[in-house]
C-alpha cells in the first residue's frame, strides 16, 4: 500500500468511464446501472465495503480510510488500496484528483447524511475539469459544462442550482434563464421545466443541474459527446 498515492501523481487512468462507490446507501441496481456505463469501479473509502458486499472488487480504494472495514481491507489485495493520509479534504475529493477518465459516476454520495452531501456538490464545483455525475435514488446532479445540449422529455423538471455568481442563456425551457443573474444567495433556477430538446450555456463553473434519475443515461452520453470543458480552471 502507498500511503503517499496522493502525492505520486493520479492512481487510476482509464479511456472508459469510472464508477466512484461512496459509503451511503447503494443498491445492486444501482451499481449495475452505473457499471453499464460506466464498467471500471472505484471505491472512496467505506464504498469499498459497499462495492465488496455487492460482488464487486474494486480497482482502486481512495480515501483516508477512516470508514472502511478491516474486513473489506483483507478483502482487497495491498495494490488496490491507496490511503492518503489527509484530513484537510473529503473522500470524494481525493478520488476525483486521483482519477483520469473521460467520466465518473458517482453512487452512495447522497441519501445518508445532508453535510456529507453538500460536501460533495461543493467538490463538484471546485473540480470543474471532471465530469461527474452523482447518483441518487431519485434525482442526478452534475456541474454543468459550458455549453451543453439534452433531449430531454417534456415537462422534465430541469432545476439550475448556483453555487457561486453565474449567468446562462437558455433554449427549450420554460422559464428561460437568458439575462438572468444567478447566486446561491439571490436567485436560483429549481423547478424548471423541459418544453422538449433543452441547450444551456452557462459563463463559469458554478451551475449545478439536478435532473430526474431516469436521465442518467441521456446525460451520460451528452456529457461523453460535448466538447465543451472548463480549461483552465
């Protein structure tokens, strides 16, 4: 085991998505449904213990490990695990600076604890170059690129959430966002909806869109297909 993986430059390169297992509630669906996109999976710390439960070995295991269990750590063999002794970040945030892939799936981030949750979406914003969908059992949330075009169903509820000052412009909303002046602590965009095939362009790395699970794979392939990344931010 590298104590200092962190430091060593990233852990896991793939050309394929990766499925990022956290420590909250995850469903055999769930993981099966991420795997289908995304088939290369890493566990961020206890999510080990949840990836072994459902079958699954990870390839990589990030974190500080103080929530994984000893026995999901004789479970893996000593190359798998990568404890980076940090208090200073969360779980989350060690893996997606350790990780290389075109995108993540992340499941077992929301459900279980509110801090540990907006914890994450933080992380979201703060690595804007990774493209990252979070998972939940009802709703998905991801950090939008700057331009970026979804055929979305009508009446899909599409809800914008800012976490720092951003403006967009909007097509194929019902409440378009064009000239609007976003801030978490001013004006926020939930509950909008989709009149059909929705293209958002947003100024800077600080939109969060939540859109309903079933999007996942829509989503995926939208985020896969654009161009569109935050260079150097």
């Amino acid at each position: 085991m590298n104590g200092n993986a962190g430091e060593l430059g990233v852990i896991v390169h793939e050309f394929e998505p990766v499925t990022l297992v956290g420590g909250a509630d995850v469903t055999n669906a769930r993981l099966l449904r991420a795997m289908s996109i995304a088939p290369h999976v890493v566990a961020a710390d206890g999510g080990a213990d949840a990836a072994l439960d459902h079958g699954v070995m990870p390839k990589a295991a990030i974190g500080d490990f103080d929530s994984i269990s000893d026995r999901a750590r004789a479970a893996m063999p000593s190359e798998v695990q990568h404890p980076i002794a940090d208090q200073d970040t969360t779980d989350f945030d060690k893996c997606l600076n350790n990780i290389d892939a075109p995108l993540v799936i992340g499941i077992g981030f929301s459900g279980a604890r509110l801090d540990h949750q907006l914890a994450a979406y933080n992380t979201l914003v703060r690595f804007p170059m990774q493209r990252c969908i979070l998972l939940g059992e009802e709703e998905l949330v991801f950090l939008a690129p700057p331009s970026l075009r979804l055929d979305l169903d009508t009446g899909c509820v599409v809800s914008l959430f800012p976490l720092g000052a951003v403006e967009g412009v909007s097509e194929g909303l019902r409440w378009p966002i064009t000239g609007l002046n976003f801030a978490p602590d001013g004006r926020v965009g939930t509950s909008n909806e989709a009149l059909g095939p929705v293209h958002l362009t947003v100024t800077t790395p600080k939109m969060l869109m939540i859109l309903p699970e079933s999007t996942l794979e829509l989503v995926a392939g939208a985020l896969l297909e654009t161009r569109s990344s935050w260079a150097g931010h």
